[in-house]
C-alpha cells in the first residue's frame, strides 16, 4: 500500500530544476489515501460541528451533529498523523541514501 513510488531508489538530483519538480510529484504522491481520508473526514466533521448553528440542523437520525462532527474530526487525526509520519520516514530514507 504505502511501496515506494519510484523505482529508481537512488538520491534525487535536486541541482536542476526538471530534478526538483520530479522529486516535488514523487513526495506529493507518498501517503496519499491516508492524508486524503483525513481530510475528507476533517472537513465533514467540521461542517457537521457547524451545522447546529449554521444550517438549523439539530438532529441526525436521534445523533446531535455536534456529536458526530467531533467523532469524525478524532477519525481524522490518526490519519493525518500517519500521513506525516509516512512521508517524514520516506524522505529522511531518500535523501540519506549516498
């Protein structure tokens, strides 16, 4: 799930500007489902948080939206947590290598 994205397991050339934007796609494209998930979660649980007020919506199937809002936005954080971790832990082993 989380492999390396390029094949080539050497350090990337970041002296070239063709080298920079390829390592700019290949880091963008480490732990994507998990930081997405995150913030799909994230952002339906803060528009649930809201919703009481904002929208006049104050029950959801006998669940307060509030309730639900905040159980989505704690969903979110592991995720998002994982995604940083996974992508710190994939640079510092990319960029060490000689």
């Amino acid at each position: 799930m989380f492999d390396h994205p390029s094949p080539d397991l050497s350090r990337p050339d970041l002296s070239t500007k063709q080298g920079r934007k390829a390592w700019r796609h290949e880091y963008r494209m480490v732990a994507v489902r998990p930081r997405r998930w995150g913030l799909w979660l994230l952002t339906a649980g803060f528009l649930l948080l809201l919703s009481p007020s904002a929208f006049g919506l104050h029950s959801i199937m006998g669940w307060s939206p509030s309730l639900i809002g905040m159980a989505l936005m704690v969903a979110a954080t592991p995720l998002l947590i994982a995604g940083a971790v996974l992508r710190r832990r994939y640079r510092r082993g990319r960029l060490a290598k000689p």
